[in-house]
C-alpha cells in the first residue's frame, strides 16, 4: 500500500521509491511524474486510484484513505478521478441558478475557451500550474474577435474567473476536492482606448453595412448604448412620442432604470421600422431582426463592414467611446452624457474621454 508512480513510457505502476522501471525508463530524473495511491478496502479487495501529477494531493487522498479504513468509515471515491472538466463544464451549465444569469451566453462561450485545454483533463490533474500556464498561453493567442490583434488581459481574466466559479461550485456541490485556480493572480488589465471613429469614417461604415446592421450602428453612434442594451430592445421601450428609449434595470449592466434620448434622426429611423413591419408592432417584439430571428449576434457582420470600409482597430464599443467624445466636443455636461450612458462613476466615465492631437494642438495655439 501507499503511493505509486506511473511510468510514461510502459505506463507500469512502480512504487514512490523505485528510481528505474523495469523498461529501463529513469523516474528519478523524470519530474512529470503522474500517481497512484494503492490500498486495501474493508473487504480487503486491492485498490487503485489515479490521482494526476500533484504528489501533494495523492498523499492527501492516501492518508484520507487510510483514516477512513482504520476507523472503519466507508472509503468514498474521489471525486475528482470520475470526471473530466469537459463533464464539469457541461454540468455547470445545466444548474438552474447558472442558467438565470444574465451573462450565461458570455460564460458558454468563455468555456468553449477553455476546453481545448481543460477539457479531456480529469479534475484531479488540473493544478495551479496548469492555470498559470493557460494564463500565459492565452496572452500570445490570436484574439477571436479581431485575429490581427492579441488576446487581451481583460479576456484572459474573464476566462480565469469562469474558471474559478465553475471549480468553485463544483467543490461546493461535492465534485472536486479542490479549486486549481484559487490563487492564480489576474493579469493587470489596461482597457484604455483612444480610438474614435471620424465623421467621414462613421459615413463609410454605414454604405458597407447590410440592411440589418445599419439601424443598429445607428443607434450606438447617436446614443452610445452598449451592444447587449441595443440587441435586448423591444418595440415597448421605444417611445417616439416623447423621443426615448427606456430602459428597465433588468436590461442594463448596471441594474438601474434608464432614459437614453433619441434625435430626430433616430426617430425618423425608427418611424420608418414600423412602417416596414406594417403598423405598431407589439410591446414585447424585438426591435431588431434579421431573416424572421431577433439579433442575438452582430460579431461578424461589423467586421465586415469594418474591413470593407477600410476601418482599422475599431470594435462596436468604440461606437460608445465615439457618442461620448462627440457629445464632450459640443460641449455638453458631463453628468448629462453619463446619464444617457449609464455610468454610475466620474473615474469609469473619464477612460472614455479622448483628446485629440488637435485638441492638444489648439492649447498652445491659441495662446499665440
């Protein structure tokens, strides 16, 4: 009985203390070593268990076993050597309270991320050190949004915190021992953008946009409301008599009721929509649709259109950072903009703020 080594060649199970398999393999200058607790259950039966690469923890689940034997316990399986993340992942997903949240299409697709890597692994093989790796590997991956570009620390991180509440959940409920990730540091983030969209590049964006993308570039550029608050709209929030859209606190990131004004373009935009769908549509109707589905998805076609219009290092949450400079360089009150936007603090707020080389320009050459 006790702790048993796996040989990566023969896959022979050799004690802890044996340094050269009988295949001639070296384990004592082998690091990577994955192991085996070996014990006698109370009917006296031979059994083995994989445990994975941390000795620490095959120890633990040895001197577990041996507890329990002794004080003549039942000897529970470890959870951790029945499943996979893969299996994990997929539970994770059909638990009631996770199916409710609102970034449950965000949290599916983070852990298509993660799969390739954690995926076929069993839980008692994912470390910290296989964290920390994923971490790094992710920071030199192309980005999926824009494959020119690197995947940012920010992506990271939200990945690192999936995967820290699917684990954490999972030893709440039984299903792991232990969580991997607890105690992985997050990446320093810098969500810092300076870039705007120009008048004349906002022009040749909308001419490559097709049909059912146009209204909803619209109404970012006009209003600078995010992405999910556009694609959630229905015709009952879209008031045109009082010239708003109004939205409830369940629709927006920050769970508070909004009132986000329309100009008179976006009004006449909207009238014509009604008029394309014959008449008032009812109140719990999407605004936007595409070939008889809401919009649930604009990924893609944006970067079509940004790639035909010659538009570089631009994303549909830029059309935000674009409102808000516009409506600052017309000199309107912040604490107005950010009531249109929604932003409850200054320090948030001032991140989408940009100046100009021109602007910095015009300091000194007004001064001449």
């Amino acid at each position: 009985m006790g702790l048993l080594a796996e040989c990566p060649e023969c896959k022979k199970r050799n004690s802890q203390k044996v340094k050269t398999c009988k295949c001639g393999f070296s384990l004592a200058k082998f690091s990577g070593r994955v192991w085996w607790i070996e014990y006698y259950d109370h009917d006296k039966r031979l059994r083995r268990e994989r445990i994975g690469p941390n000795k620490e923890a095959a120890e633990h689940r040895l001197r577990e076993v041996m507890s329990a034997r002794t004080e003549g316990r039942y000897i529970k399986k470890s959870p951790d050597t029945k499943n996979t993340f893969k299996d994990l992942a997929a539970w994770y997903l059909e638990l009631p309270e996770v199916k409710v949240k609102r970034s449950y299409d965000r949290d599916r697709l983070t852990i298509t991320r993660l799969l390739p890597h954690f995926g076929a692994r069993f839980l008692k093989d994912v470390t910290p050190a296989m964290v920390e790796a994923y971490k790094q590997a992710r920071l030199v991956e192309p980005s999926g949004r824009t494959p020119q570009y690197l995947t940012k620390p920010a992506t990271v991180n939200r990945e690192l915190a999936c995967l820290k509440t699917i684990f954490n959940k999972a030893v709440k409920n039984g299903k792991a021992e232990k969580n991997p990730a607890h105690g992985v540091k997050l990446l320093k983030e810098n969500n810092d953008r300076d870039r705007v969209l120009s008048s004349e590049e906002y022009v040749r964006l909308l001419a490559h946009c097709p049909a059912h993308l146009k209204p909803v570039v619209k109404l970012a550029y006009h209003t600078g409301i995010r992405q999910g608050e556009i694609l959630g709209l229905t015709w009952g929030q879209v008031d045109l008599k009082e010239g708003f859209i109004r939205l409830n606190p369940e629709d927006t990131k920050t769970n508070e009721a909004r009132l986000v004004p329309l100009n008179q373009e976006l009004i006449e935009m909207f009238k014509g929509m009604r008029v394309a769908l014959g008449g008032v549509p009812l109140q719990g109707v999407k605004v936007f649709y595409y070939q008889g589905r809401s919009v649930v998805s604009i990924r893609k076609a944006f970067l079509n259109a940004c790639q035909k219009a010659g538009i570089e290092d631009f994303t549909f949450h830029d059309l935000r950072h674009t409102f808000i400079n516009n409506r600052r360089l017309e000199g309107h009150d912040y604490f107005r903009i950010m009531a249109a936007t929604g932003h409850k603090t200054m320090s948030v707020f001032k991140r989408y703020n940009t100046v100009s080389k021109e602007e910095l320009k015009a300091l000194v050459s007004e001064n001449r």
